[in-house]
C-alpha cells in the first residue's frame, strides 16, 4: 500500500483481522460477499483496499490477502478472485480456508481434481502458449466460475465473474 493511500485509509489487515477469511466455493461466496453484493461491504469486512484510486473506480486490491473484487458503475460486485500458491504475480497467497472442506481433505488448497469433483466437468478448459497451465471454467447460471492453474497444477487463481 502507498503512503497515501495509508494515510487516507489506514493500514491494511492482516489475515487474523478479517472475520470470515475464507472462500466458499460451492456458494460462490469470498469472504462473506458474492456477486451481487454492494461494494459498500467490501471495507467493513476486508478493511481498506491497497489503492486508493482504484477504489474510487471499483476495484479493491488486497494483495496482502491473496484478494481482489471489482465493482460495476452501480457498486455492485461483479468479479471476485482469490489468488494460490500457483500465481507468480503482485498478490500475496490466500491463506483462509476453502469450504466445503472436502476441497482440500489432506491440502493447502483446492487442486484440479477437487474442483471437477465439486462443479463437474468444466464447460470450457483451454492451456495458452505452454507458459501457464490450464484454464477450467463453468457456467453457473449468469456467472462464470474460473480456476487458473499453473504447470505444476497448482491454483494460480479462483474467480467468479458476471
């Protein structure tokens, strides 16, 4: 986080300060919000996002937290991720948990197999130039639910779009 946006918003929290640190994939639910739902509640629950700026403009960065939601022009969600140990990017590691708890029996998190178990084939799967790995993706209803893994198999990032 800048000095600026920490001088405007505070410092950012820590995993043990977020109540519901967890993503509940079957729900399609992060942290306790899903699409849908007014960005009004990111902060309260997540405290302030990274940036600033991006915040005036719908986006909620929370690197520290493996996190990142953005917003519509009418504050409500319409993308949330939730970054692995795969993703070799900005973002910090997601360290909550995962529900349902069958996601990651024996596991930090979810892998390839425990998703197909919980959303049943992807409706889509595709591997780019060879750099990444795969990309699975299921339509739930008006949404599209994204799971990114890297060439090891590990998750690179979990989303959920409108």
């Amino acid at each position: 986080m800048g000095w600026f946006s920490t001088l405007l918003m505070g410092a950012p929290w820590t995993p043990e300060r977020v109540e519901r640190y967890e993503v509940d994939a079957e729900a399609l639910i992060v942290c306790g919000l899903g699409i849908g739902d007014h960005n009004a509640l990111v902060e309260p629950r997540l405290g302030p996002p990274d940036r600033f700026l991006d915040r005036r403009r719908g986006t909620y960065f929370y690197h520290a937290l493996g996190l990142v939601f953005f917003s519509d022009e009418a504050g409500l969600l319409r993308s949330l991720s939730v970054y692995g140990s795969g993703c070799h990017g900005e973002f910090g590691l997601f360290a909550g948990r995962w529900l349902p708890a069958r996601l990651c029996e024996g596991v930090r998190e979810p892998d390839e197999e425990a998703f197909v178990e919980l959303f049943g084939e992807p409706t889509r799967r595709y591997e780019d130039d060879g750099t990444d790995g795969p990309t699975l993706e299921w339509s739930r209803g008006n949404m599209t639910v994204s799971v990114d893994l890297d060439r090891e198999g590990l998750l690179a990032e979990f989303s959920v779009d409108k």
